[in-house]
C-alpha cells in the first residue's frame, strides 16, 4: 500500500458517561468487552474484504506472489495489501525478510529499493526483481515478512485506534482499510488517515465521546470519499460507497455474517465468519 508513516498514537480525553447516556449511543461504551478484529475469524473477514478491493478476489492467502506496476505512481504494488516500492513499506517487507532469511534472493535489490522511495520508477528492479518476490512467496518465512509488516504499520494502530474511538468490528475494518489505501498520514496534498478521522470527529463525535457509532462512521465515510476523489488513482469509491457504507446503513457494526457488497462493480459475499 500506501506510504509508510510509523505508528501514532492519539490520545483520547475521554469522558466519563453515564449510562443513560451510554444508551443513546449505538456503539459499546469505552471498556466494555467486544469482539473486534484481533478475533481470528473478523481478521480473516478483515483481509478478505480487503482483498476483494485490492486484489478482485476473496482469496486473500493466494496474494503474497502478487506483483505489478498499477499505474499508480507508486512503482510496484505486491503482496497481501499492496505494499509499494515507491512508498518504503516494500523495502521494509524485504529488510524483515532479510533478517529471518539473510542472503535470500530478494535481499540484493534492497540499495535498489531504498533509492527508489518516493518514485514510480522500476531502476534496478525489473522483471529479474518481480519474479524473485513472485519465487520468494514459496517461502513462509517471507509471507510471515508481509504479514508482520501488514500488522505493524497498518492493521495494529488501525485496530488501536478504533479501540480507542468507541468502535466495533466493523469500525476498526474501516480505518483499517483507509490505512491500507491512504497510510497514516497525509502525502503530495492527499488526505491521509489522520485526516479523516480529525475530520469526522469535527462533524460527529465517536462512541467513546458519547457519540452514535454509526453517525460517526458515516462522518469518517464521508471524508474518505472527498480524499479519495482528489486522487485519480482512488476516485473509484466503490470500496466505501457499496461495501462499507452499505454494512453501516445494515447495522453490521459487529462484522456480522452474511455480508454481501459490492467492489468496482463486482458482487462478493461472506455468509460465514
């Protein structure tokens, strides 16, 4: 994905409620036990949904070979999220890799790497490069790479964040996926995630504000898609408008199966967690 900003944690004054308050909100008060995606089966929902926009698959597992130059500006796009090489967190995917598997075949494009970040283009990188990321995946200590730098940079703080805001399952997917799309923070006059969500808590305030969770994510929606129309390479917001948008108006803020949505087009459904 995206580029690669270092976890921020925001803190959050968080008020005390009472419960007559807690119960206009339609979202858990702060604390009380959930079951959000560091549950095995809603992370598995997590990176299927994400799959089915990132990749035109459910199938998230058969990703880690994946590699090719989307047009996006950002070099090559790879592996579970599309991690890129003009964005850094590809270098940091391979440096994790060269650290369990020291001399494996990847681990000399690395200088290529790092002179790349912040470009589109491919020097030193080439067809000799994509197949050894394609060969590589063969290896479960490089899927284990892409897994760990999936959890580090996006789906923790995402997750961590969206505990923090009052949020579900479903809440957390939603800032896990801008995350996925956007990185952290903003780059080149496009909206990172730390964005939208100042954004959204200016138009509505979130759960653990006393706020209504689903007011609030239709307010973090909302700013998504004016970032994303700013952005030629995003301006499709199907991902948001017929998929996440349509889980908040159904009340899936649990992630609860079925699910069935939408994305560039092309139905998709999950009928069990």
């Amino acid at each position: 994905m995206k580029y690669t900003v270092r976890a921020l944690r925001l803190s959050l004054a968080v008020p005390l409620l009472t419960a007559a308050a807690l119960a206009g909100c339609s979202g858990p008060a702060p604390g009380t036990p959930d079951v959000g995606l560091n549950d095995p089966a809603k992370k598995r929902i997590a990176m299927r949904l994400v799959s089915s926009a990132e990749n035109s698959s459910l199938d998230w597992e058969a990703q880690y070979p994946y590699i090719e130059d989307i047009g996006d500006g950002r070099g090559y796009t790879a592996g579970i999220i599309g991690f890129c090489s003009g964005t850094g967190d590809m270098t940091e995917v391979v440096e994790r890799y060269a650290k369990a598997r020291p001399g494996n075949p990847l681990e000399r494009y690395l200088p290529a790497l790092r002179a790349l970040e912040g470009s589109a283009a491919h020097t030193g990188l080439g067809k000799p490069f994509t197949r050894a990321w394609a060969k590589a995946a063969e290896d479960p200590a490089f899927r284990a790479a892409q897994d760990a730098e999936r959890d580090a940079v996006y789906f923790g703080p995402a997750v961590r964040q969206a505990e923090e805001d009052g949020l579900g399952a479903l809440g957390q997917f939603i800032y896990y996926d801008a995350y996925v799309m956007h990185g952290a923070g903003d780059t080149e006059g496009t909206a990172g995630f730390r964005t939208m969500r100042r954004e959204a808590m200016a138009a509505a305030r979130t759960p653990a504000r006393g706020g209504d969770e689903k007011a609030y994510l239709n307010a973090f929606l909302d700013a998504r898609v004016a970032a994303m129309v700013e952005e030629p390479a995003h301006s499709d917001t199907s991902r948001v408008e017929t998929a996440q948008r349509v889980f908040v108006r159904e009340g899936k803020l649990r992630l609860e199966t079925p699910l069935r949505w939408k994305v560039y087009g092309d139905a998709y459904r999950i009928e069990k967690g």
